[in-house]
C-alpha cells in the first residue's frame, strides 16, 4: 500500500478518524486552525463545506502540516507526513447541515437573557461584537445545528437553507483537487439523489472515496441498496455514514447511543461497502464500540501480506464499525484555543493581522494535544 493511500488503509483495518468541519461552516481561520490540529494529530479524512475559500484554506492547512510532520513525530502524535482526503460534502436536497439560522437583532428586548447566544456551540451568535459593534449571527460560523431556535423566548430566530446545484458540482470536484465526496440524502429521495450522482459521475473515477451519509427512519436499509444499485461507475471505495443524531456530539455521553445503534442496523444489513459513524459522536463513542464488540481488535487484524494488498473497487460488507466522524464534539474541543487565537488578533489593535496557529507554538501543540486526545482513542490499537 503506497503513503498515498494510507487513510484507506485505517479504513480497511477499523481505525478511520475524520473530522467534519461543517458543511456549513465556513469561518476560515477555524477551518483551518482544526484541519492542522487534526491533521498533526494523525486524521484520516477532513470534511469541509463545499465551498472553494473554504476547500482552500483547509489545503493551506495540510502543506502546513506536512512541513511539521517530524516536529509532530518527535512530539509523539500520530501524524506519519501522509496527507488526510479531503472530502466535500453534498445535498440531494433540504437537510439540517446545509443551513444557518438568522434573526433581526433589533427585534430583540434589551432585557433578554440571551440564552441563544449562551447555547451556540460555535460562539456564532454576538451582542455588539468586539470587532464592528455588530449584534445578530456570524453567518461563517453557524453550521446549522438549530439548538438556538428552541430557546429564544420571543422566537424570532429562524433558518435559511440551501442546497447542491449539481452543475456546479463537477467544476468544483474537478478545479479544487478534493480526494473525496460525501453526499447527504434521505429516505424518499431517489431522484434526487440520482440527479446528483449523475452531475458528480464523470469523475467518480478520480476520487479515492465517496461517502453517503443517510438518517434513520423507516424502508431505510431497502433505500441505501437502492442507492447502492444505482451508482454508476462504482466508487473506488464507499462509505455509509450512519448518522445517529445529527450535530450533538458535545452535548452529553448518551448521544452517541443513537450512531451506535444506527450503527448496528446498517452493518446487519451487510451492504457493500465501509460503515463509520457519525451524528452524536464524542469520548464515549469508541469505549461504547469496544464494549459491544463492534470495533476489530489488535488479533483480528489481518497479515501484513494482506494489509499491504490494495482495497477492492467495491469492498465487501464490513463485519465491524470501520471508522468514526466527529463534528460538533471535535470542534468545541478546540474552542478554547481557537477563541485565544481570535482574541490575540482582535487585541493586536496597531496591526490589523490574522494570527495562524502555527504561528503561536505553544498555542500549535496544545491544539495538537487536545486533538490527539481524540484521535488516539481509535488509533490505540494501531499505536500499539
């Protein structure tokens, strides 16, 4: 197995780590601070919203990265210098990823607790912003996860959505050099999905990964094999993400139930293909995996003649859980250091500059640290 396909290869063996940025998240600085981290820390995969800016600062990211590989080795974390895929994700259609809340800020009473602002994981929502006065949603780094609507006692926050205009897909695959692609469906939505796959499959051939990421819901398993019948040319590798519960990963240990379970159902389905997990996961996730024996252990992995055999075009059903996406609990992991970052900016009054993280080392290796705290749960057995 060549450097290049190193992320397959945690795949094959059951130790995929990927961080999902968001697909609606599209704060630069951020997008780029938490692909370096990750990447040092030894991801397999980098999920960013489909857009060039973004898609651009997170390959800023990874040749950062790969200057800093032997630093990152002598440290002890995970990176080897094989860059992670960097996938973009998709939508066939309405979808709580693909979307951002607003409000009219005016309309708010001055005597409102805020708790909008105190539930936003992101930190998205400001009142009389530090930078410009401003007061209402940094549009950049909302990525949808809703939790501020429920609580706004006068609702005036709603959201607005978009989605995929499948004729720009194929320019934005071919011009960018993304590695992979993950496209978002939902039961009910065949057509569209076809529509979809038909502007993206020219080039199928040159991405080494496409994953379809689908929640729960009734005729589920008999909707992804029809998906699966229906994609032509067949994927170098495929993945179904199972996701559990969307955008809740930092909330508590207990969500993270719900991708494990949805987990179970896709894998006793034994549908060609990889299933990794997603929607709820965090710290419990891999502990929760090894307790129910879903996850392969150090004895099951196969001979090093094997490991080093290239992966089949379309692998057979996996007989344990291939790998994990963390999104929200990922992120609000390295909150505390990207806020320092943000705040070293904003307090740089004299020069008007963006500070990047390699740029402060300690600030570097503590994000560095914290992401390995993450990413080592799964790599362990690897590590060993």
């Amino acid at each position: 197995m060549t450097d290049l396909f190193t992320p397959l290869q945690s795949l094959k063996e059951g130790h995929w780590f990927k961080l999902i940025c968001g697909a609606s998240f599209q704060h630069l600085p951020a997008v780029r601070s938490l692909t370096l981290a990750y990447t040092l820390a030894g991801a397999d995969c980098i999920d960013v919203a489909a857009d060039p800016a973004v898609i651009a600062a997170a390959q800023a990211a990874l040749q950062v990265a790969r200057n800093l590989a032997k630093e990152a080795q002598e440290r002890g974390f995970g990176y080897k210098g094989n860059l992670p895929f960097l996938m973009v994700s998709l939508n066939d259609g309405e979808d709580p990823h693909f979307r951002k809340a607003e409000f009219n800020a005016t309309e708010c009473p001055k005597d409102c607790p805020r708790p909008c602002e105190k539930i936003c994981p992101a930190q998205a929502i400001v009142f009389n912003g530090i930078k410009d006065n401003y007061s209402g949603v940094v549009s950049q780094k909302c990525y949808g996860c809703g939790r501020c609507i429920p609580v706004c006692p006068y609702d005036i926050i709603y959201t607005s959505s978009y989605m995929s205009t499948p004729g720009a897909i194929a320019p934005l695959v071919m011009s960018t050099g993304v590695d992979a692609v993950e496209i978002h469906t939902q039961i009910g939505r065949f057509a569209e999905f076809q529509r979809l796959w038909q502007a993206i499959s020219p080039w199928v051939d040159r991405l080494k990964l496409v994953a379809i990421s689908c929640p729960d819901g009734e005729g589920m398993i008999d909707y992804l094999y029809a998906l699966y019948d229906s994609i032509h040319p067949r994927p170098n590798a495929l993945i179904w993400q199972t996701d559990g519960r969307p955008m809740s990963g930092d909330i508590g240990d207990g969500t993270t139930l719900a991708a494990v379970k949805l987990g179970q159902k896709v894998l006793a389905a034994k549908l060609p293909g990889y299933v990794q997990l997603a929607g709820g996961t965090n710290s419990y996730t891999v502990a929760k995996l090894k307790a129910m024996g879903l996850l392969k252990e150090a004895g099951e992995q196969e001979s090093r003649q094997e490991e080093l055999s290239p992966l089949p075009p379309a692998p057979c059903p996996s007989a344990s859980i291939s790998g994990v996406a963390y999104g929200s609990y990922a992120r609000v992991l390295l909150s505390p250091i990207l806020e320092q970052l943000e705040n070293k900016e904003v307090s740089n009054t004299n020069v008007k500059a963006t500070i990047r993280l390699e740029e402060d080392d300690v600030l570097l290796w503590q994000a560095v640290e914290l992401a390995h705290s993450l990413v080592s749960q799964l790599k362990s057995q690897q590590e060993r």
